[in-house]
C-alpha cells in the first residue's frame, strides 16, 4: 500500500482529533478576545462616568442636594464610584424614622461595604476563564502532538521511503497544534496579567489618580453620609 493509501486510513483519526482540538483552542482564543475586548471596554465606561460623577457631584455636595446626587449617580451607574454613593444614599434614606441617624449612618457604611464588594468582584470578572485558558491551551495543543506522534506509527510495515515520508508529514501537522495551544496560551496570560493589574488599579487606588476608588469612593461616602445625618434626607 502507498503513501496515499496509508494517509486514507491511517490519516482520518488524526485528522478528525486535530481538527477538534484545533476548533477548541480557537474557541478559547475567541472567548480570551471578547473578554479582554469587554473588560477595556469596562473599565472605560468606569473611568470616563467617574470623572463626570465626581465633577458634577462636587458641586451639589456643597448645596447639601442629595437627591441631585443620587440623580448624578444613576447616570452614571457604570461608574464604581457613583454606584457605592448610590448605596449609601439608599440606604440612609431607606432607614426607618425610629431609628437614630447614628443608625442610619451605620447602616449606610454597611451597605457601601457591600456595594464596593459587587463592584470589585464585577470588575475582576474573567479572571477565572482567562487563568484557565492560559494554563490549559498549552496541554490541549499537546495533546493534539501526542495524538499526531501515535498516528505516525502507521508507518511500520511500510517501505523506508514511504515511511520517512509518512513520519515526518505526521510529526509537522502534529506540532501545529502545539503552537497553537502555546500561541493561545501566551495571549490568556497577557490578557489576564492586563486585566488583572487593572482589577488591582481599581481596588487599591493609583497614587497619580485623585479620582482612584480608594481615595473618592470612600471620601465621598463618608461625606455625604455625615453631612446627610444632619440634613432632613429621610423622610
């Protein structure tokens, strides 16, 4: 039997697994690109209505608007800043009248407390695909290798020729999956060290930001929650 024969049988095994473990790691290059494309995409939507939040908020602090505030806030409900005052608000107004503003004070730090926990894990979501990409396409695309060196096994029986031939035919389609899986690898863990220094940008501040979550999140907060306990926001 020739070359062209032993491809035929031989080769549809081989063939049908790399095709699978090739659609596989473009499926995960696909799902690292879309979220990569949508935490840049997040982060802008963030830095861009925290910046309008804070201008426009600065301003209707003074007059003790807090309603105006919580208006401000809704706009720019993508903002991580915005969101956590809109906590507060809510729930220093939600409070029952019986309750002393002391209590309705507390209760708005505990709810800004779980405002910025939803925020900071919306912001760190893909995290956990993007690690699991970069640590397993290299193993799929070397499984695919594993599957092509089996394959070039079909060659004993066959002439010297004919199974030099085969072997190495085998062993170059069977590398490309490799590449691929490392190719794919290497981009998740790009793409997961970015959004990952950006998560931890967000959670712990930057120095040259003013704007950075630690330093306005918090300051606004506690000051529209203090100014608030002495401003008829419950009613």
């Amino acid at each position: 039997m020739g070359v062209s024969g032993a491809s035929q049988i031989n080769g549809a095994p081989w063939v049908g697994s790399s095709a699978l473990i090739i659609s596989l790691l473009a499926l995960m290059l696909a799902n690292t690109v879309v979220i990569l494309w949508h935490r840049i995409r997040r982060y802008s939507q963030a830095t861009r209505q925290t910046r309008t939040f804070v201008g426009e908020a600065a301003v209707v602090l003074g007059e003790g608007s807090f309603r105006k505030v919580a208006a401000i806030s809704a706009r720019n409900s993508r903002s991580h800043v915005a969101t956590v005052v809109a906590a507060a608000l809510t729930a220093f107004g939600a409070t029952p009248l019986e309750l002393s503003d002391l209590e309705a004070i507390d209760s708005a730090l505990r709810a800004s407390q779980r405002s910025r926990m939803r925020v900071s894990a919306d912001l760190k979501l893909g995290l956990g695909s993007l690690a699991t990409t970069a640590s397993c396409a290299p193993f799929i695309g070397l499984l695919g290798t594993v599957f092509g060196i089996l394959n070039a096994f079909g060659a004993i029986g066959m002439a010297k020729s004919a199974a030099m031939a085969w072997i190495a035919l085998n062993l170059a389609e069977a590398l490309v999956t490799t590449a691929m899986g490392l190719l794919v690898a290497i981009f998740a863990t790009w793409s997961h060290n970015y959004v990952r220094g950006a998560w931890k940008r967000w959670k712990g501040g930057c120095r040259t930001r003013r704007w950075s979550w630690p330093h306005i999140s918090v300051v606004i907060v506690n000051i529209v929650i203090v100014a608030s306990s002495s401003i008829p926001l419950r009613e």
